[in-house]
C-alpha cells in the first residue's frame, strides 16, 4: 500500500501551507461522501436523469471491415449531455460542494469545455459560478466563453505569464486561498493536490465500470485493450479503473503529439515530459531547462495541460499501463474515418485515441476487441479543422 495521496514518487500536496487546511477539509469531506450511500445514490440519479447515462458501447462494423483486422467498439461519451465526459466529474464535485456547505464554485479552463462544465451544474444546482481563463484562450475558444456566460458564469481573463491555462490554474488557486470558506475549487482532470486526482478518477470510473459491464453482456468477455486520450488524464483514468484488476486487459493512454515530439510543438507530458511539479502535484510535465513551464502544443484544444495526472505516470512506470503519441495529421485522417465509416462526429481529442486503435487493428485478428473511449463529440471543433484541412490543401 502506497501512503495516501502518493502513486510512487508522484503526486502529493505541493502548495501553500494556507492551502493545506482546506485541503484536508476536503479529503475528509470526500472520504465521508464517497460511503455516504445517499451521496452515491443523488450522484447516480443525475447522471440518469440529466447526463442521460449509461452511454451505450458501439461496435463499429464498416471500420473495422475496412480496417481489415481488430474490432474497433467505441464508448460513447460523446452522447452526454454537453457532450463529452467532463460533467461527470463537475457534477460529482458540485455535490460535494453543496454537502460541504459551500456556496461557490470556481474553475480554471483552457479550451473551455471543463468551465462549460461547471457553470452547467453550477446552474443545475443554483450556485454562483466564476471561470479563470486565460486571455489568450478567451479570444481563441469564444463560443465556449459565450456558452458559460449563458449558462450564468463569471469569465475572468487572466492577462498574465503566457495567459493560457497554467496562469488560469494560478489564478484559481489564489482565489481559492483568499475564499476557502465559502469556495469549492472544482478541478476538472486527475491532477492537482490530493485529494483530486484520486476523487476525479473516482467520479470518471462509471466510464469503466458501464463499459466493463456492456462489454460482457455483448460479447461474453472482456475488451483486449482499452484505449482512451490522455489531456490531463480523467476520460482514459474512468476508463481504467474499470479494468485495473484486470490484468489481461491491457490499457493503452494516448498523448497528443502535435507536429512530433522532436519539434518540442506537442502535449505529450509522459513521452515528451521531465518530473516536476505543477498545480500542488509532483508529476511528468513540459517544461524548460530551468522548470518553467511550456504552452502545449496540439490540433486538439482540449488535450492542453502541460502536465498530466500522477496516477497515469505510475502506471506507467510500473508497466500496468502504456503511453503511445498520436500526431496532429493522424488525429485528422482518424476523425475522417470515424464520420465516413460510421456516421458519428467525434472530438479531435477523442480521435488521437481513435487514431490509435486505427494504428493497431490492421495487424491484429478479428477476434480481437479494441474498446476506444470516444470522450466528446465533435461539433466544437468544426471550424478549427477545417482551418487545419485549408491551410494544407486537404479536402473538407
Ligand atoms: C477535456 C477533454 C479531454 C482531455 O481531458 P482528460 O482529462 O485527459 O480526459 C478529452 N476529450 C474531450 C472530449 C475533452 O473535452
């Protein structure tokens, strides 16, 4: 057994002695809620009833004929309300929140869909909503910005550092220090000080756990691989959990590798990354000689924190899971099989996974399951790919 809140040598608590109060506060919180059968009962109610859950497993049949080998399934977070898994784990945290007696959430986001998120549960729930965000993410992800002003959220943006999501992160953490008593910190992958990464998974787990199940009602057993985009980790860590246990499943993460690792231009934290710490967690992360931290790079807006969470680094390290990189043209090819196959628009992020499983199944026997978490739909990002097709003459 590890010592609470470490996975190996990554994770733990590396913020401001004032943080460490409220932090504890929230462990035992969460501790209390997580055996509460009434907290997990309201939780799964909201899923049912306003996520829409449980999201089916789809065999997709004329990939894989094409592809000529494994059976591609995918898991179809995509038809979540809002589109994607985040509201799993915004939904968890806000009745937290509520349970705990705070009357405030706030966030940090980069590409916008974790602030769309919360302001979605923070006006579910009828709480006051405030978003940190970058100045520079504001004017490039603007739909999102008008999506949590609609939904009643306060969007501030952060002109400082780089103005992106690591100044976004700092910005939250001091508001959070400055209002810890009334304030929930809502952060929205498996990163940041314990109790969070281990509370995130958990929230994201019914991910596995559904698709673990729907896997043996269809096929009689259990998936070969599961594969799942690693941004900061929550979708592919849900996706895990589900199948930890099992050792001959094996768990594949895939990293946004950008124009390649080589050119530095990427968001591959584990394959591109060093040790350090970020956001009150020790973990593998882009950063400069000197441990200043590096934008990310990626077609994909959502795969866009510089670090990654610690659970991901020790499974890693100790072979339970692999990480694979995916590049921006990979991702594009996939999510043009994926809408011409079978129909279905998915998330440039999502398609780095499914680029993956595209890679794989070729050499592999029919017989084979390759279970994909296809993490959000991909409405939002429309116009940025055809942006990337225009710019190098590809066909929309
Ligand atoms: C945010 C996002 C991701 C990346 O976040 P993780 O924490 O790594 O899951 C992946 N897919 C979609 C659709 C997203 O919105």
């Amino acid at each position: 057994m590890q010592p609470k809140g470490h996975f190996g040598v990554y994770g733990g608590q590396y913020v401001a002695e004032t943080l460490m109060g409220p932090l504890q506060e929230l462990a035992a919180a969460y501790d209390e809620a997580k055996k509460d059968p009434e907290f997990q009962r309201e939780f799964q109610e909201i899923l049912h009833d306003y996520v829409g859950r449980e999201s089916p497993i789809t065999v997709c049949k004329r990939l894989s004929a094409h592809l000529g080998g494994a059976t591609i399934v995918l898991k179809r977070e995509d038809l979540n309300h809002t589109g994607a898994h985040k509201v799993n784990n915004t939904i968890g945290q806000a009745l937290l929140a509520k349970r705990m007696g705070k009357k405030r959430l706030i966030a940090e986001t980069g590409a916008g869909m974790h602030g769309v998120a919360t302001a979605t549960v923070a006006a579910l729930l009828g709480m006051p909503c405030e978003v940190y965000m970058g100045a520079i993410d504001v004017k490039r992800q603007s739909p999102n910005v008008e999506r949590m002003q609609m939904l009643g959220a306060k969007v501030h943006a952060i002109e400082e550092g780089s103005a992106t999501l690591k100044d976004a992160m700092n910005e939250a953490l001091r508001d959070w220090v400055t209002n810890c008593d009334d304030t929930f910190y809502v952060i929205g992958t498996v990163a940041g000080p314990y109790p969070y990464p281990d509370m995130v998974r958990d929230f994201q787990r019914v991910i596995g756990d559904e698709a673990r199940r729907q896997c043996l009602a269809k096929f009689g057993r259990l998936p070969d691989q599961a594969i799942a985009c690693v941004g900061g980790g929550s979708n592919a860590m849900g996706l895990f959990a589900g199948f930890l246990d099992d050792k001959e499943v094996k768990l594949v993460g895939v990293e946004a590798g950008g124009k390649g690792i080589p050119s530095g231009e990427h968001a591959a934290s584990i394959n591109g990354g060093r040790l350090g710490v970020l956001h009150g967690a020790k973990t593998m992360l882009l950063q400069t000689d000197v441990g200043n931290i590096i934008d990310t790079y990626s077609v994909s807006a959502g795969l866009d924190y510089p670090g990654v969470g610690p659970e991901h680094c020790y499974l890693h390290d100790i072979g339970r899971a692999e990480y694979s990189v995916i590049c921006d043209d990979e991702a594009i090819a996939a999510f043009d099989d994926l809408c011409r196959f079978e129909g279905i628009i998915p998330a440039m992020e999502s398609s780095h996974a499914l680029a993956e499983a595209i890679k794989r199944a070729p050499t592999l026997p029919k017989e084979t399951i390759l279970l994909v978490n296809l993490s959000g739909r991909g409405d939002k990002d429309m116009e940025n790919i055809m942006a990337y097709k225009k710019a190098r003459g590809l066909k929309g």
